[in-house]
C-alpha cells in the first residue's frame, strides 16, 4: 500500500511560470495512459524521448533538446506523471504503469518508435519500457541507474550501495519525507542537487528552478511514490512478478552512462546491466562527473549521445 495521495490535481494557473520555461522548445500537452502529460519539443526527425530523473522535472535535459535537434532529431522531454506540468493522479506510480505512460506519449506524438533517453528513475523506466513495449523502443540511452534487477540486488545484497541509496530507504516513512522537500521552499532539493554532483557545481538559477518545481502542490509526493513501490514491492507478489518480468533480454543497441563520482548509484552496482541487453551494448564512465552527467559536462554527454545515435551500427 501507498500512502493516499490527494485527488488528481492539474496545474494550477501558477504552474506554466514555474515549469513552462520559455526556450528554442515548443510547450504542449499530450494524452496517455489514461493522463495527460506536459512535454517540450524542438527540431524535426526520428523522434528521442528524453526521461528525467528524481528531483527533477523536464527542464534537466535543456541542454539536449538543443543539442540533438541541432543533429537532426524530434528531441521531445517529458514531465513524468506526478511531476512538472503532467497531471498529478492518486495512483498509478509503479514503474510497470510509469513505462506505459513513456510508450504511451510516443504513440500519441504520432511516432512508430522512440530512442528512449532515461535518467536515474527515467532510466529505470526506460529500462523498463524498452522491456514491456519492445516494438515501441527503437533505442535505449541509460545515465546513472542500472537495470532494474541490477538495481534491487545492490540495494539488498552490497552494504556500501545500501548506505548510498539511504534516501530511498528514507522515503518510505509516511508524509514526512514530502514535508522535508518542500520545507523552506524546497531548501532540500537544492542541498540534494548539489551533494549529488561532482565538481562542477549546478548554478542558482538551476538549484531555484528545481526547488520552484517540487513546490508546486502535490509533486513532492508523487515524486516519492515511485521509490515507495519500488522498496515496499520487495516481498510482495506484484513486486516478485515485476522482477521476474524484468529477466527478459533488453533487444534494442544500448548506451549506459555513468560518472565515476556518483555518490547515490555506485559506478560498481550500474556495470554488469550488460547481461540484460541482447543487442549492442556500450558503456561510457565520465571521469569526475556525478550524478548528473547531462548536466554536469551537457557538451559531453550531449556529444556521446548524438555520435551513438547516429551510429547506424553501434559495436559492443
């Protein structure tokens, strides 16, 4: 069981200011999965669907939506359901649902496939998506998370990962971990944000954007709800289910992305999702990059990206 959250609540009239970031991108909002979800696009071509990691929003992939429209691709960044500008539903935060929303936006942008780009929870979903709804994944580009079954066996079995991740352990306490985010105009956020990177330090204006986005009513709580399933489902049927689900082989070329100073997801527990992927695999460790690769180093990781993507062969 979740805890209950409020009914679903859509962005107030105060929301677009706050996560409608004006840019090159066009804002819209598409309907899937039974919910309605905020994008930003810019350029045209084979459609890259860029997934954003906790605690962020849309906007962390800034630097990408350019970058890859510039290199002649739909570059398209969804606000997941809970988050940003996407509808805020009382239920529907186990990642089996989350991956059917991400296939779900790609069907209704009108597109046959995707090259799904996940970061931390967006690649735990685009591992996921790229499972459920193969023919719907056309690539798969992972920063910072590895596979799913990767994932629950680092938590559970490496003590060093165990004490990384405490935050997630954290977020199954009822209530009080939302009131922490948003405390102090989401002063956590930023503290968060910060201790997650490497050396290169996010600026003000990106720490208050972040801290502006959890604030908005509801979002810290469904921010939370994906890590509370993802802990809670451990011994459960539905979380067993969904474990052994996640044993079938990833078919599509894979790009892993990682910095070699992530202090949350350890460089150890991320190599090795490899063994999931029958296709191309490739692993690419940013040396003193954190957390947040895209953003850290954006000319970097957009640059390793773009180069995969236009790859019509990537080799292992």
């Amino acid at each position: 069981m979740t805890d209950q959250a409020p009914p679903t609540a859509r962005p107030t009239a105060a929301t677009p200011a706050t996560v409608r970031i004006e840019g090159p991108w066009t804002h819209r909002d598409v309907a899937a999965n039974g919910a309605r979800f905020h994008i930003a696009e810019l350029g045209e071509g084979p459609l890259v669907l860029l997934l954003h990691g906790f605690p962020q929003f849309w906007w962390t992939w800034r630097h990408q939506l350019v970058a890859l429209a510039d290199a002649g691709f739909r570059a398209v960044a969804m606000d997941l359901r809970g988050v940003g500008g996407s509808d805020r539903t009382p239920r529907g935060y186990d990642p089996a649902n989350l991956a059917l929303d991400i296939t779900g936006v790609v069907r209704s942008l009108g597109e046959p496939d995707a090259a799904l780009v996940g970061h931390d929870l967006g690649g735990y979903l685009a591992w996921t998506a790229a499972v459920m709804r193969p023919k719907l994944v056309r690539r798969l580009a992972v920063s910072s998370m590895p596979h799913p079954r990767r994932w629950r066996a680092a938590m559970l079995r490496d003590r060093k990962q165990t004490a990384a991740g405490s935050y997630v352990w954290g977020f199954q306490r009822p209530w009080l971990p939302e009131r922490q985010l948003v405390a102090d105009d989401g002063a956590l956020v930023g503290r968060l944000v910060r201790d997650w990177s490497g050396p290169s330090l996010p600026d003000d204006e990106a720490v208050e954007t972040y801290r502006r986005a959890m604030c908005i009513p509801s979002t810290a709580h469904c921010a939370i709800e994906p890590y509370r399933w993802m802990v809670r489902s451990l011994a459960r049927p539905d979380g067993i289910q969904f474990n052994r689900r996640m044993k079938r082989p990833v078919r599509v070329p894979t790009l892993h992305l990682h910095g070699s100073l992530d202090p949350v997801l350890r460089t150890r527990s991320a190599a090795g999702s490899g063994e999931y992927v029958e296709a191309p695999y490739r692993w690419r460790l940013f040396d003193g990059l954190g957390h947040f690769p895209h953003e850290e180093d954006p000319v970097a990781f957009s640059n390793e990206l773009v180069s995969w993507l236009k790859d019509p062969e990537p080799d292992r």
